[in-house]
C-alpha cells in the first residue's frame, strides 16, 4: 500500500524536475540552433513529441502541461529572439 503522506512531497518534487526540464528546453534549442545542420535543428526545434501531448485530448492533465511548456518556451524565445546569431 502506497505512504499517502509522501504524495505531496511527490508532486512538489515533480513540479520542481518540470520546471526545471521546461527552463532546459529552451536552452538545447539554442544549442541545436548553434551545433546541427538546419535539416536537424529544424526537427530538434518543432518538439514533435511535446506537440504529440499538447494536441492528445485524453489525458488533460499531461495536456495542459505541455501546452504550459510550449507558452512558457514560446515566451522565452520571444525575450530572447535578438540574441540568436545569424547562420
């Protein structure tokens, strides 16, 4: 049987690995932009996967926290655009 007094403890950390997963998202898609050939990097930075989640109407909760992840990195990049060098 599950300690039900860890539960919350659970959460609070989950919530802490994902906003700290969604600050790192951000940050690889700068890197792919440097690093990788456009082919690649374009991929990288569409996040098939997480568009996968955002646009999965049976599970709400992941649902919503995908498109979270995507408005956040979206205004993160919006703040950061002029920072990107030219290739």
């Amino acid at each position: 049987m599950k300690d039900f007094d860890s539960q919350p403890k659970m959460k609070e950390l989950d919530l802490k690995v994902l906003r700290k997963a969604t600050l790192l998202v951000p940050e690889l898609m700068q890197l792919a932009h440097k690093v990788l050939p456009a082919s690649k990097s374009i991929h990288v930075q569409s996040l098939p996967l997480l568009f996968e989640i955002a646009s999965n109407f049976q599970d709400q909760a992941l649902r919503h926290i995908a498109t979270s992840a995507f408005r956040f990195i979206d205004t993160l990049s919006r703040t950061t655009t002029g920072t990107l060098p030219e290739r």
